[in-house]
C-alpha cells in the first residue's frame, strides 16, 4: 500500500510497475481497519475505466509490513 486516505487506500500493482489502483472502503470487508502504509495486500480488481486508466480493487486480506 502507498497511501491512504479516510475513503480508501492507493495501491501499486504487481507486475505493473505504473500503476497505481484505489481500495474503497465500499469494497474492503467489513469490520476490518483500513491497512497501513507498506502493509502488503490483496483484491480482485472490481473496475476499471481506461480513459483515465483507474483501477478500483476489493482488498481480501493484508499483513502488516512488521510481519
């Protein structure tokens, strides 16, 4: 993760050197804390809109970057 805000994080793909996807917090489950920054996590991509070339993820899980 590379970045959070109160609405969701910014995420850098694997394998994607240039992009960079946005976790809703609409899309995280539920119950859970939003990931710190340099957690390492993982989704399924839910959207994408090539115009502007914005990715939007649903995180299934995280570990913290302590572990």
């Amino acid at each position: 993760m590379i970045g959070r805000q109160r609405f969701g994080v910014f995420i850098r793909v694997d394998g994607v050197p240039d992009a960079v996807a946005l976790a809703e917090i609409t899309a995280m489950p539920q119950g859970m804390d939003l990931p710190v920054l340099r957690d390492r996590v993982v989704g399924d991509v839910i959207g994408h809109a090539e115009h502007n070339h914005q990715v939007r993820v649903r995180l299934q899980a995280w570990r913290t970057s302590a572990e």
